[in-house]
C-alpha cells in the first residue's frame, strides 16, 4: 500500500452575482487526509481522526460517491483507504465537503499514476456534493481541486474555465453559529426573476471575470454584487445590511455570503485589512450574541496538492 | 471653422447571451461624416449627403441629442456642422444610429482640444439611442466608439470595461429585408425568466468575457448562445434554427441575431470562412425570396476615428 497527505482548500462559491456558476479558493484553509491506495486489492474505508463530527456511514460520507465513481472509470480493482486528519466544519459555507471530495480524488489519482484530468476529477467530487445539496455542483470542487478562481461556463457538457487571482489578494471570512442549510437556502429563492434584474447580473458577471481576467481589482469589488440571491438570503443573517457597511467601512472591497451561508466573506486588497474586516464581522456576531470563527488570508492560486 | 473626417463602425450588441450588457466592433463597415467646428460662433446642422433616407427633421435625427448634451456639458458657444458622407442603412440591427452619434461626438471632441473622456463621449452618444429606443444604452455606442468588445457592467454610475478582440477573428453579418423594430423586438420578450435560465445564462456570459480577455476563440464559440433571448426574437427570421445550423455546417464558431435583429451575424476564426459562412447565410434568404446584404471582415479592436 502506497500512502500520500493530500490537502485541498476551503472555497467559497457564487462570489456575489456569480451564483452556481463561480467559486475561489482560500489559503490557509482545508481538509488535510491520508491516502492509500494499492492497485490489485479490494475495499474501500475512511476513518475520521480529525476530531469534527461527521456520519458514522461511509455512505452518508461525501468521498464515498466521489471515490465510487472515480472507481468505476478506473474499471482494474484498488483498495483505498483514507485518514481524515484535518476538517473544515460541515455547513460552515466554505466548502468542507468539496474539500473532502477534492482532496481524495486528487490523491486517489496521484497514486494511481495520474489516468484522469482535472475536468473527470472535477465531475467524480461533484458526486459527493450531490449527496448534500441533491444536484451535483461544482462551484466548491471546481477551485478546490484547480486554485484560483474557477467559472463553470456550463454543465452539459462541463465546461470550466480556471481564471487566476491577482497575487495580493486576501480574504475575510466569518463562519457564524447559524444553521442554514443548502436546502433551506435554495428554497428561500424565486424560481422566476424579472429579466431586467437578469440583466443587471450577468452584466456584474461579466465585470468580474474580467476582473480576474485582467487582474483589476477595484473591477473585481465593483463587480462583486448580487441583486438576484442576496435579497432572499440575507434574512438568514442577523443584520446582514449593517455587517456589511461595517465591512466596507473597514476597507473591504466587497462582502457577500459565502455559497449559500451561512458564512459571509469579504475581498481586499491588503492582508491588514483583512484582518480588521474579519475583527469587525466577529464583533457585530459577538453584539448579538452569535459564536463565530473568523479566518483571514490570502486569495489562493492553489487547489489540491500532496504536502508530504 | 475646422473640419475633419471621421469614421464610426458598425456594431453587435447583445452577442447571444450579453443581451443588453455587451457589443463588438466591426472592421470595413459604418458611418463616414465631415465635421465641422467653430468655438464662439453658434447653430447646429446636419447635411445628409450619404444617399440614405434618414428624417427630414433635425430634432429627429439620433445625432441631435448627442450633440446637444455634448454641447450642454461644454458649456461655451460653439458651431457644429455635419455632413453625412456614409451611412449604415437604420434598422440594420448592425448599430447604425450608434456609428452616427459616436462618430459625430467623436469628431467633435477632436475639434474641441479632447476635453472629454472616452466615458463621457459614450454618455452623450447613448443620448442618441435613448431618441429610438426610448432607454438609452450603451452596448452599440461603446464599442463604436472604443472598439474591441465592450462590457456594460453598469449603468449606474455608467462602468465600460474594455476587453481586447483576438488578432485572428472574423465576422460574418447578413441584414434581410425584414422590419423587426426595437420596440417589437422588446415587446416579445417575457418580463419574468426562470431563475434556473438566468443561471445558464450567466454562465455563458463568463464564459465569452473569459473567451475574449485569454484570447480563447474556441470558448467564445461556446459561450456564444442565448437561452433567454433568442428563443422569444428568432420568429422575427425565417427559418432561424435551419440558418444557423447551415452556418455552424459552413464552419461559424457560433451565430445570434445581431443586436434587437433583423440581422443575423456569425463569428469565425478565418476570413475564408467568414466569406463562406455569409454566402450561405444570402442563399438561405435568397430561396426564401427575402432580399438581403451580406457582409464579411475582421474584428476590430478600432473604434471611431479621424480619416482624413
């Protein structure tokens, strides 16, 4: 048996108007696990040493469907097996699943001698994410597994575009004591939306990829809003509007909900910043008597990866 | 009193799924007028010596109102004569009265030392619009003004992001003798669209600003499709789904109605194709005995400009 340390990324996915259709990845954020593989053999288990609970069922475990499927296109038999050393916590808004996912099926295929591109591990972790949320989406596992900023350009086929980050880059995230979970969060929306409300979105999605794109950041802050989810969604949110101002008072670029909650993030240009942004969205959750985790760090370039 | 010569190109607003919120500049067609200038003196005329009919009534011609917002925003008296020596036939949907009102705007601006900002020229020539359409917008004038492909983020407060077209990029443009008004091409659409179709829609728009801003020709042909507005405007065309299929045949990387329509324009990776692609776009109409002009050329990264 050959084993590896993979680690993959938190992401936040829908980036404001770019909702189901763009994620990015953080730094200093994610699930570390070990991996084995041996070519050959049979069996498939995960054990869970990272100290966040999770199911007890390796069929309610997001890798399990992810690694099922990359199984079956590998077609030869391969005993995995995996140790989950690190966690980001479930329904934090920042990717733990896609987390889990990518970072298995990365390290899978790393061991396996590279047979898949990054496009078929992209489509193998986005089962996982389809146990969750009911539809499998690739939003999250897109950045975890490919860094920087990733567009889903369509489904039908994949269709993935991976944008870079400008280097000096950061975030802010706050994981608050909420429970929104993505189903509550899909069916706060309208299944129809005035097509001029459309319009004023895809025109901001078009200013934000060209803001990656050209690596203009103040683009990238003017872009990143959204008039189409955010209203809907922000209820969850104890005084959205005024973390919010507070954020931008602070120096931020631009904040909006990370995926669909509960965790809120927020882009600036200088790594203090980020600092005091995630200082300022922990006190308006400490005000209102509401635990929160805060994070800070830089925009990320870098998806999955082997760390030992 | 100074006169100039200037030329303004022809447009395509809307670029499948950029409804609204994006244009593209045209090499080899549009609207060529003499300038001329006096400061201290007043009045304002427009000559049309183009051969095209226009109205009569200088209050009804789409340059006035520019000029005047122009004029307004100068604020010291100057003298404007214009004389149309060129001009794109109205209702081309290939953006003729934003080659007028970006032309003469431009020319202006030359004459009175450039006091304006590209910005502020493309404000006064939306001026232009606002007269036929009843809104103004900026997806025509942009681009006829700054060349390249033009993203309208925003309106409030304007914010134009100017992408690069790749070197290699041609156009295949076909105006049949259809009337489709700007006003009947609004009034098809639904107010309402399904929040899932805005999705897809918005995918695509990242998909071709990411296209143009890498240089990636392959994923402007991808993203080039339009699931909320053409099925409701291709009725206007006969037999629209066998014209397109025909030009995707001949080698078109995509094809959408231009603008609000009726013309219809393909995008291409060589000239020849180009040349192909509008042959049998005319034969389509031809067998349909619908009279039409067929157009082929490059991409222009060239908006308005001084000729002579």
């Amino acid at each position: 048996m050959q084993y590896i340390k993979v680690f993959a990324p938190g992401t936040v996915a829908n980036l404001g108007c770019g909702f189901d259709v763009m994620g990015l990845t953080l730094d200093g954020v994610g699930d570390l696990m070990e991996i084995g593989v041996e070519k050959g053999a049979e069996g498939f288990s995960i054990r869970n040493e990272s100290g966040v609970v999770l199911p007890e069922k390796i069929e309610e475990n997001v890798i399990t469907p992810a690694v099922r499927m990359m199984s079956e296109a590998y077609g030869e038999p391969v005993r995995i097996e995996i140790r989950l050393l690190e966690k980001i916590v479930p329904g934090s808004g920042i990717g733990s699943s896609a987390a889990s996912s990518a970072a298995a099926v990365y390290g899978i295929n790393e061991l396996l001698g590279r047979p898949f591109s990054g496009r078929q591990l992209v489509e193998f972790a986005m089962q996982g994410e389809a146990l969750l949320g009911g539809t499998a989406h690739a939003d999250n596992v897109g950045p975890a597994l490919l860094g920087g900023v990733v567009l889903i350009r369509g489904y039908e086929p994949l269709d993935i575009v991976r944008l870079p980050v400008p280097d000096n880059f950061f975030y802010a995230v706050v994981h608050p004591d909420i429970v929104v979970s993505t189903k509550m969060a899909r069916e706060a929306l309208p299944r129809e939306i005035p097509l001029a409300k459309a319009v004023t979105q895809w025109g901001n999605v078009g200013g934000l990829v060209a803001g990656f794109a050209l690596g203009d950041v103040e683009l990238i802050g003017r872009s990143m809003c959204d008039v189409v989810v955010e209203p809907y969604r922000k209820g969850f949110i104890p005084d959205y509007d005024l973390l919010k101002s507070g954020a931008l008072e602070e120096g931020a670029l631009a904040l909006n909900i990370a995926g669909s909650g509960p965790s809120v993030f927020a882009l600036t240009a200088d790594y203090d910043t980020a600092c005091r942004v995630a200082d300022r969205m922990k006190a308006h959750f400490d005000a209102r008597n509401v635990g929160c985790r805060p994070y800070a760090g830089r925009v990320s370039n870098v998806g999955a990866r082997i760390v030992e």
